[in-house]
C-alpha cells in the first residue's frame, strides 16, 4: 500500500509522533490529526495536519476523505472506551478500508485493570462492528514510562514503583510505531492480534543497572508499598489516573506481564529494542545538568 493514505489519531502523542516518519519512510502519505491548531503548526513537513477532537461525535467527512487506514489510539481518560469506540464507528461508516487499534497488553474484560477493561471493551467492538479489515495491537509497558521518574532520578539517583522484583517484558516505544507502520502500509494484518513486547523481560532492578551503566553514576530502584507509591502521585495526577496507574503496578508485580513474543521482531524483520538500547539513547535525561 504504497501512497496509500494513512490518518493517524493522537499524532503528537508517544506513539503518534513516532510513527509519522515511520510511515513516511515507507513511502505513505500521512494525515496527522490533533485537537490543537499550534500542534497541527508544529507537525513535520511533508504531513497533512487536520485539526479535529477524537471524541467529538460530529467530526466532517473530510476527516476520512481518501484515507486508505487508520491508526486509532486516544489520550488516557475516563470514556476513553466510549470515546474510541464512537471513533471506530465513524470509521465504518466512513468505509475507510482498514483500522489498525492501539491497545494494550493482557487487555481483557475480567481484569482487576480498569484499563484493561477498557481496552478490551473497544478491541471487542471492533472485532464485531463489521469493519473491512482491522488489526489490533496490544503493547506491553512502555520503556518511555520511565522517563517520568527522569526528574526524580537526576535529583536523587533513584526511582520507586510497587512492583517487587517481578520482570515486565517492556518494550520501546519505537518498536510500537514501527510495528504499526508495517500493519498500515502491508497487506496480510487483517483480523490479526498483535502482542508487542521487548526482546526479554527486565525488573526495574535490572531498569536501573542499565540506567547506571549508560549514565556512568549509580541509580538505585526502591520498592515501595502501593499506598506510599499512591500518595507520591497526589496531585500530579487526577485520582482515577493514579488509581489505575497502581492497577497497573499490581498487574507487573503479580507477573502477568512478563511473557516475551516475537511479533515485533516478525513483523519489522529485526530483533526489539532492548532496555540498554534505551538506557543508552536516552541517558540525557536521566543525568543531572552538571554531570
């Protein structure tokens, strides 16, 4: 699918503004959508910006205009399912041919995970909802997460999460939008469930040695309980976000998230990035400014 036109939802996101080159690279023309006009300003030159919010019910048909897939992933809310879902049902309507979902790794209704509920209420929808061609893929923890403890880390040379010595087969956030180029742009993904992970599982022990090594200083990791884990989010977050963020940290640190699978490597045709390769890219931000 060569010029083909791909529209990406959550352009400017993690995996959004990583996977807009990716699919340039490979030769697609590339629809950026984002609810904020200077962020549509500021996209890369060669993409099409359009200025529209997900999760309004009315979006103009010129949204879906010529557009051959979507890649549909949406920022963390509360009706995020909702939300997601409506869009699903635009794009069917709009008899766009393919919809690639951003899901989530063990996404499944009985989860203790809200979010994982909520991913599995939206890939269920698509599954039923009679599109064309749709393709899911479920993205275990990303290694871009630990850049939010980078502010902590360069302050105090360690970092905190309640997840014990439990290993999360992690995966870098590049490999997502790689993967995702090639399901948007090559035939044979329809009705495929994709699991991405990295190439091993690592704990946060073995997160921090890697951090050490590529900053050339020590940095520890703590275990701490769910609750002192909980206050420290206080107020940097809204209170059902941090809620589910604990979720989440139970769920690693039950070891249900430690399974390694090979589709990143499958689909892209190389090995996924390990957590040293990450380390190492990214070792800027994990060092204090006057190192």
């Amino acid at each position: 699918m060569r010029n083909s036109t791909v529209l990406v939802v959550g352009a400017t996101g993690g995996v959004g503004s990583l996977l807009l080159p990716a699919l340039r690279e490979r030769g697609a023309r590339v629809r950026a959508m984002t609810r904020a006009p200077e962020r549509a300003a500021a996209l890369p030159g060669g993409v099409e910006p359009v200025v529209a919010d997900l999760s309004d019910p009315g979006l103009p048909a010129a949204v879906f205009d010529g557009v051959d897939a979507v890649f549909l992933n949406s920022p963390s809310a509360p009706d995020a399912a909702d939300v997601q879902i409506r869009f699903a049902e635009q794009v069917r309507r709009a008899g766009v041919p393919r919809l690639v979902l951003l899901s989530q790794y063990a996404a499944r209704a009985g989860s203790p995970v809200r979010f994982l509920r909520w991913h599995a209420e939206v890939e269920r929808y698509v599954r039923a909802a009679g599109l064309a061609e749709w393709t899911i893929l479920r993205p275990n923890l990303f290694m871009q997460g630990i850049l939010a403890f980078a502010g902590m880390i360069r302050a105090q040379r360690t970092f905190a999460a309640p997840v014990g010595t439990a290993a999360v087969s992690a995966i870098d956030t590049r490999d997502i939008a790689d993967a995702a180029a090639v399901v948007l742009t090559e035939p044979g993904h329809a009705g495929r469930t994709y699991t991405l992970t990295g190439p091993r599982a690592v704990t946060h022990a073995e997160i921090a040695r890697a951090l050490s090594d590529a900053t050339g200083g020590h940095i520890g990791f703590a275990d701490v309980p769910p609750e002192v884990f909980a206050a420290s989010l206080r107020g940097l977050l809204p209170e059902w976000q941090a809620e589910g963020l604990v979720e989440d940290y139970a769920h690693y640190a039950r070891g249900e998230a430690a399974e390694v699978h090979t589709d990143v490597a499958d689909l892209t045709g190389r090995p996924a990035r390990d957590v040293t390769d990450f380390a190492r890219d990214h070792a800027a931000a994990f060092t204090p400014a006057a190192a």
